[in-house]
C-alpha cells in the first residue's frame, strides 16, 4: 500500500484541566463529539517527555461542520508547566491554532458578544483571505479563518481545524517535511514585512517571513470527507531572535503539543521519512500489532521538524460509531474508500452538551 495522508485528524492541545477546556471549547468553539475519552499512561513517547512514562487523561474533540478535531491533553502524573516568557510570532513550533467559519464577521460578532478576548477584528490576509485572531483563557491564540467547507451545518460559528501557523528557524529547511512529506505543494504566499492583519498578535511589530501552504489535490481515505482541506503557515522571524515555544517544558504541557494526520500505509511512510533524513522519533508498530486508545485503535508514530514541531501520524484501526450498542468501525476490514455521509452523521450520537 502507497502512502496517503488524508488529512489533519486532530491539533494536539495541552491544558491544565481537561474537562474544563473540552466545556469552554464546546460552549464557544462548538467541539462537542467526544469521540473518545481516556486516562492512561503514554508509555512511548519517552523521546519526548524526559525519558519518562507520563499519565495523562486525553479528550478527542469533533465538530460536525468538518475540519479536524482538538486532542485536549492534560498531564495528571506532574504539574503542567506553562510557558515562563510571552509567545510571540516566529517562535519556534506551533503558534496558532486555525479553526474554520463560514463567515468571519458573523463569528466575530458572536465572540464579541460572548466576552471573548479578541486580539484582532475581521481583516485579510495576503491572500485576500478574511480572518482574526483570539486568545482562550488558556494562553493559545486561534486564528479563525473564513473557508468555505462545511460537511454538516452546524449552529455554532466555527467548525473544526483547518490548519496552523509554525515558527521555523530556516524556512528551507523546514519545508523539506512540510511540502516533501506532508504534501503541501502549493505557495499561496510567500510574503516578508511587517504585516497589519497581525496587529494584536503578540510579535507582530517585528519583521518576518510568512509562507502559506496547501495541497493542490484532494485528499482521499476514509475520513478526508470530513477532514476537508487544510493549510499550513510557516513564520520565520527574520528581525527579533526568536525561541523555542517549549523551551523547559516537554510534550503536554500547556500549549500547542503536536499536529496530527490520518494516513494511510504506515510501512511505506517509516521508510519515506527515514530516507529524507526524519525518521521516527516514536513508532507504535514496533511496539504492538495495534494501539489501543479505549474506544479507538490503531497505530501512530511521530517525527519532529527542524524546528521541533511533533508531526503525528495515525492508521486508524477501529473508531466507536454507537458506543451504547458496542457498535466500533473496523477500517482493517473495510478498505480505504471514503465514508458515508450517513455514518459520519452517527457521530452525532456522541455529542456532549
């Protein structure tokens, strides 16, 4: 089997109490399928978290407008650290957090209403893209973007990730995994400057390289229906010296933690990544024919940027579709062609209120 991405399956983020975040992200964010929830231990990310196992207590979060889903992530085996200095654009790793509307005007005018702590009001990007900027009461900035993709409507303003904005050290360098092996082969800009779409984002003052990315194909798998499309914006500061956003911390603590993507062909992508100089820091595989999450399985493996950026990757095995019946979906079995719409509409049934 060739190796496939389908698209982003979840933005990793780590908090200090799990279940408040999932209600704040449901009330305002509008990821209210809890697809699976599970207190363990992560066991095989040792690379990452100091050389130990770290119990830790994970929600994945959908929306049923499409677009990837939040892993919120709290460590329960030690104090999560938050950052000790401000996060600014450039900083080395994932930034911001792109989550999709279909208007950004409206979604602007529903936060201002609810109180949120808006950085920025509705302006364009390079692209002539609408969008802006919010901080939740957890530190981590979303941009919300206006695309047009949406699977089922829904009545919150938002729907699920559509990408994120990483800080690199060498913009070269770091394209090497984001267009050689993620596949995002189309610049959509490639702009540097000081930028007025940025203003109320923290670092927006010092001059940067901005890179915008996408893919030119469809993706295709199981889940790419809902997944949709996905971008990926690359920030190089080229004026302030800039830091490692997990300096004097490790995976899971508060803040963006990992990006992750639903694959396909596990094998062949060890070997690709392998060969391009990135092999895989963690490999599920190698450990166990399939891992698994309580109310979902599969194998995952990560690699790490050149900036530090945790790219996961995930071969799902089995999701849950009606847990109260005991009704899983076996993908081993079933093949790769897309989904459904109806089955994607079940997960409807694991909606949190």
């Amino acid at each position: 089997m060739a190796k496939r991405i389908n698209g982003i399956q979840q933005l990793g983020v780590g908090v200090e109490d799990v279940q408040a975040a999932f209600k704040w992200y449901r009330k305002h964010f509008g990821m209210d399928i809890r697809m699976f929830e599970e207190a363990a231990t992560a066991e095989l990310m040792l690379k990452h978290t100091e050389g130990k196992p770290r119990e830790r207590h994970a929600i994945l979060a959908l929306n049923l407008e499409g677009g990837g889903g939040f892993e919120i992530w709290q460590h329960t085996g030690k104090t999560p650290v938050a950052p000790t200095f401000q996060l600014q654009l450039g900083d080395w790793g994932i930034a911001i957090g792109k989550i999709k509307t279909g208007n950004a005007q409206k979604a602007y005018e529903r936060f201002k209403e609810q109180g949120l702590n808006l950085l920025s009001a509705p302006t364009t990007d390079p692209a002539g893209q609408s969008h802006f900027y919010l901080k939740d009461p957890y530190n981590n900035i979303w941009e919300v973007v206006e695309n047009d993709f949406v699977y089922f409507p829904q009545k919150a303003p938002t729907g699920g990730v559509l990408g994120v904005v990483i800080g690199v050290k060498n913009m070269d360098e770091s394209l090497k995994v984001y267009q050689d092996i993620l596949g995002y082969d189309q610049v959509v800009y490639d702009k540097s400057g000081v930028f007025d779409d940025w203003q109320g984002v923290p670092g927006a003052e010092s001059s940067c390289r901005r890179v915008l990315l996408r893919h030119s194909a469809t993706y295709k798998g199981s889940f790419s229906p809902f997944f949709g499309p996905s971008t990926i914006e690359l920030v190089e500061s080229t004026e302030r010296p800039a830091r490692d956003i997990y300096e004097g911390r490790i995976w899971g603590d508060p803040g963006f933690i990992h990006l992750c993507y639903d694959i396909n062909g596990m094998d062949e992508l060890r070997e690709e990544v392998k060969e391009k100089g990135f092999p895989f820091t963690v490999d599920s595989a190698r450990a166990m024919d399939s891992f698994d999450m309580g109310e979902a399985a599969g194998n995952f493996a990560y690699i790490q940027a050149p900036e530090g950026t945790l790219i996961e990757f995930v071969e799902t095995h089995k999701i849950p579709l009606v847990k109260k019946i005991g009704w899983f979906l076996n993908l081993q079995k079933r093949g790769e062609k897309p989904l459904p719409r109806w089955m994607f509409r079940l997960f409807g049934v694991m909606r949190v209120k």
